[in-house]
C-alpha cells in the first residue's frame, strides 16, 4: 500500500482528500491531510510517505519544499474532485512502480537528463508539479526554487563558422558544445540548450550552499574557460550576450494553466 501526503489551506482539495472512499481499491492507505505545513513536516518524519500534494501559500510551502528536499519525493497533483483525483492516483501509481525499478546506465541518464532541460529550456514544460516530478525521478542535485544564473551564449562568426567550417548541422554542433559546457563542476550544476538564430542558453545551478557571489563567480570562470577551449579545438568563437538571475528554474516554466 501507498501513502500520499497533502498539505493544503484549500476547502476543496481538502474535502476531496477527506471524503475520497477508493483509497484502498487503488492501493493507498487513507491519506495524511494537513491544513498547515509545520505539522506535514512533522508528519514526514513519522510515515512512510511515497507522495505528496501541497496547495499552499509560497509562504508556507517553502517550509515544506525545504524539509522534501534531497528526499527524492514524487508530487501529486491537488485536485478538487474525485474523477480527477482517481485518475491521478492511477498515474501516480504507475510512476512509483517505476521508480522500483532498477536505475538506467549512466549513458542512459544522461539522455534523460539533456531531454529534461530541453524541455524546459525550450518552454514546453508547464507544470510546477511536472517540472518536480521528473526532478525527483532523474535525481537532480539541483532544487527547483534556488536561484540560479542564465546565460546567453552567441556564436560571433556563426554564419560563416556553418558555412565553412562546421559541416555537421546545427544538432550535432550543440552536442559538441554540451561536452564543454554541460557538466556538474565545483558546486555547480550547467545544463546547455540548443542552438536558436545562432544562440544557446546555458544554467548555471548551485548543488551545494554557496553565496550568489560565489555561484557567479564560478559560473563565469568555467564559462570563459570553456568558452577559449571551443575556441582552441573547434574554432568557434563565442560571446555571453546576456547574464540573468532566476529565482530557481522553475521560472522557466512557461505560463500556461495550473502550476
């Protein structure tokens, strides 16, 4: 049996949690509902809990989102009706049976990974609770609501560099670069978008506790390392055209529907 957790200040989502009478019948146990986040973590520490479905103010999900963090835990969606909330469950169901399963190869998680970030670096990733999710199963070193850097990249001479001296395309280009820039380097994790109009877009997020000083700093370093070394072994030159800070990257999560 599973155990969901919900924490909400919401009537519906918590009268729907409350009420809902095929718990069993899906294999959950009856579920752990709070209406305040100091006591869902508490209760955090005394369950076995396989998911969680928060519908709180920031002001107080934080709390919550903080004591989550490094637990690996799955995010269920709060909903306020029972059809929906079956339906839900069933998914929910199938993505921790999955998550049993042995871990993919590292070859593997990599390709899962880049598919992650160019999802939602491309703007079609619209769901807080998706963007979570998928976070928790990959097993990110990062969170989703640290600050983090975004910097544009720009190929100065990239015309002329896929006319004359590149001849693979645009795809393979962007892999070559991924094996500069994308990395988990000295407490920070980089993850590199594809090329657009002769641009690419590169994250900078800190995967240990460090001032945003220290995060720019490094960020910038390996960036102009990374940038003389393309430079040196595939005569690209590159420029950063912009440098962005952004309160974790669910701010990238493209405005559409419920987050």
């Amino acid at each position: 049996m599973y155990t969901v957790l919900l924490a909400a200040d919401q009537p519906g989502v918590l009268n729907t949690f409350r009420s809902f009478t095929r718990w069993s019948q899906l294999g959950y146990t009856e579920p752990l509902v709070f209406d305040d986040a100091s006591e869902a973590v508490s209760a955090l520490g005394r369950a076995n809990v396989h998911a969680v479905s928060i519908a709180l103010p920031p002001s107080q999900s934080a709390l919550l989102y903080d004591r989550l963090h490094g637990m690996h835990m799955l995010f269920l969606e709060p909903v306020s009706d029972p059809e929906s909330l079956e339906t839900v469950l069933r998914r929910m169901t199938q993505m921790i049976e999955r998550r049993q399963e042995n871990r993919p190869t590292m070859s593997v998680q990599a390709a899962l990974n880049e598919t992650f970030f160019q999802t939602l670096l491309d703007g079609f990733m619209h769901s807080e609770i998706v963007l979570r999710n998928r976070m928790q199963m990959l097993d990110l070193p990062i969170r989703a609501d640290e600050r983090c850097l975004l910097f544009t990249l720009r190929m100065a001479n990239g015309d002329s560099y896929l006319r004359e001296v590149w001849s693979y395309g645009r795809a393979r280009l962007a892999m070559a670069l991924r094996k500069f820039f994308q990395k988990e380097e000295n407490g920070v994790y980089y993850a590199l978008s594809e090329l657009r109009a002769g641009d690419t877009r590169l994250l900078a997020c800190p995967t240990e506790p460090m001032s945003e000083a220290a995060l720019a700093a490094r960020a910038r370093e390996h960036i102009q390392t990374q940038i003389e070394r393309v430079a040196e072994f595939i005569e690209l030159e590159l420029v950063i055209l912009s440098e962005e800070w952004l309160d974790g990257i669910k701010s990238l999560l493209h405005a559409k529907g419920i987050k």
